[in-house]
C-alpha cells in the first residue's frame, strides 16, 4: 500500500475585492480559504527534506495574491482561479478550494457564504 499525503492549508484571511456588486470591489471585504492538495507522490516523507513535498508557505503566499488581485465577479470563478494554481504543482493530484465571504451582503442574517470547489489534475 501507498502512501497518500494531503497538504491542508485552513483559514487563509486575505483582502479582496470579489463580488457582484459595485460597491464589493470598489470597498474590498475579508475572504477565507481553506485548501487541501492531495499530493501523487510525497517523497518528504521519507527524506524529511521540504524539496520532496508541497511547501505550504509558498502555497499561501501564492493563494494570497491570487485573492488579493484581480477581482472575480463570483467565489466560483475565485475557486477556480485557485485551483488551476495549485494544479500547476507536478505532485497535485487533486485539490479541494472552499472560498468563504463571511460579511456577505443579504436582506438576511447569514454567518458567511462559500463555495467549494474539488478538481483533479489535468492531463
């Protein structure tokens, strides 16, 4: 049996300027992402070297400017955005992106909104 190494990355806080609205881009609001990769091979856990794994810190560093730029118009196309990111890792063999806007504007109460978005590698 293989091993199956997942790489969690859970309440990434970053200012974005995403939404529908006008006034969601034009006044930015807090966004949250949670992240797992599911990585094909992790040789890491042998070598206990970070070149044999995913650095994660590099990966948030990464999200972060991805949330931090060019605004989407919807948490699905900023999932995707994601997502496409994370699979230009060689070792990626799936990744699950959950995009949360916890100050959504609703006629009612709601603690956040969140998409969540699971995609396997290409090729």
């Amino acid at each position: 049996m293989s091993d199956e190494v997942r790489v969690h990355v859970r309440g990434l806080e970053v200012f974005g300027r995403h939404g529908v609205l006008a006034e969601e881009t034009a006044l930015g609001q807090r966004f949250v992402v949670d992240l797992t990769v599911c990585l094909t091979e992790c040789p890491g856990v042998g070598t206990d070297d970070i070149a044999d794994t995913l650095d994660y810190a590099r990966l948030a560093d990464e999200v972060a400017a991805i949330v931090a730029g060019a605004p989407s118009r919807l948490l699905e196309h900023l999932a995707g955005r994601i997502a496409d990111h994370v699979l230009d890792e060689p070792r990626a063999a799936w990744t699950e992106v959950t995009v949360r806007k916890p100050h959504v504007a609703l006629p009612h109460t709601v603690g956040e909104t969140a998409v969540t978005l699971r995609r396997g590698a290409r090729g």
